[in-house]
C-alpha cells in the first residue's frame, strides 16, 4: 500500500464556509480513526474541467464538495471526468441536484423538459435538520451506531416518475428522509459513487468521525492497495 493516501476535494473552497472547513476536518478524523495517512488537495471546479481522465488516477479518491459553486454548469464535465476514472467518489450537498440533472440529460429521461426535481427546499444559508431511514442493509449498517438525526443546507425533492426511472436501474436508493425523499444515492456500476444532499462533514467528531466518511476512506484505500498489488 502506498504510505499517503491522496484525496481530490473538486469544490470553489472558500474558508468562511463551515461545510468547506468541515470537510477538512472530516477527513482527518477518519484518517486518524483507520491509522491512515492521508493528503487532501482542493481543485477549483473550473480548473478540475480542463484536466483529463488520467489526471484523476493519480488520485486514491474523489469527494465532490457543497457550494456555493462559482458556476455550477462546470459539474457537467466534472462528473462525466470523474465517473470515467473508476475511482471512488463521494459526493456531498448541492451538487446532489446537479448529479441527478447530469443522469437526466446523459441518458435523456426528460425528453418533455418536465420539472423532475424541486428546487432546494432549505431557504436562506442555514442548516436544517434530516432524519435518515435506511433502506438497504448496507445503509442500515452505517447507521448502527451513527445518530440518523444529519444536517443539511440543501434538500431536494425528486419527482416519483424521476425516482421510477432511476432507482434499481442507475442507482440504488440507500436511505430516504423523514419527507421520503431519497438522501443518500449509490451509482450501479460503479466501483463506488456515493452522493448524500446533507452534509455528514458537519457532525463528524474526532471522537465519532462519519461513517460514510470513513468509508470512503477505506474505499480509497483499498484502491491504493490494489494499485500497489500491480507494482510489486
């Protein structure tokens, strides 16, 4: 296994935003939960485009970060870059709405131009509270120990003829909220891509870091210990 593991954060960091700072912080404390050192770079969204597939492989994983994005068009290359690279990606807050809207025009499932997804739910910069209902026992897993109470500056409400064509085809819904709207979505057929609305980053202590944090985090390793398997 290589010593460092090394993290791409593709977001506009600004220091004044707690969920930036948090997701920092998030990290280290799951390095330090799984006795791993890791490496964390932030890459503008705009400079992240103009980057190619194999400048994503250098990198053990991906975390798409919260907003506010500088623009927000730019996520459609981000995705379709870092989906390409079969690396694992975690994906966090506002940019969930903007997943779901790179899927819809990928595979073209509104071909009427209905709206399939409410715009966010959460008004003003302000967190709110989620209740998270796993829905898989994966999900269910995660959340053994974990409180499901999560906070959430965005939340989003797909429309159920949107949920129809996605769930079991292009995702796997992992948990849904207390408003029974999906919160954490997994990609199928992908090594890992797991996209939550909320911001687990925000609860993360160094005493209980995040589950679906750390388990990226092992995701991540993992990765970097097949790489390492290859050269030896």
């Amino acid at each position: 296994m290589s010593e460092v593991l090394k993290i791409a954060i593709i977001g506009d960091y600004n220091f004044t935003y707690n969920a930036h700072h948090a997701t920092n912080l998030s990290l280290d404390h799951a390095s330090d939960f799984l006795e791993t050192e890791v490496n964390y770079y932030w890459i503008k969204i705009n400079e992240a485009i103009q980057h190619k597939r194999v400048y994503f492989e250098q990198f053990d994983g991906i975390w798409i970060a919260p907003g506010p994005f500088l623009n927000h068009f730019f996520l459609n290359g981000v995705y379709k870059l870092v989906l390409e690279s079969n690396v694992p990606v975690f994906l966090t807050g506002e940019g969930y709405k903007y997943f779901f809207e790179y899927l819809i025009s990928t595979h073209q499932l509104n071909p009427y131009g209905e709206k399939l997804i409410s715009d966010n739910l959460i008004e003003g910069n302000q967190f709110e509270r989620v209740t998270i209902y796993p829905q898989t026992k994966d999900a269910e897993k995660l959340y053994e120990n974990c409180n499901h109470t999560e906070l959430s500056s965005s939340r989003f409400s797909l429309y159920p003829q949107l949920t129809d064509q996605l769930n079991g085809y292009l995702i796997d819904i992992e948990a849904t909220n207390q408003f029974d709207d999906p919160e954490i979505v997994t990609l199928k057929n992908h090594p890992f891509f797991m996209a939550c609305s909320f911001c687990p980053q925000i609860s993360s202590t160094r005493d209980l870091p995040h589950p679906l944090i750390y388990t990226f985090l092992k995701m991540a390793r993992e990765l970097s210990d097949s790489k390492f398997s290859q050269l030896v």
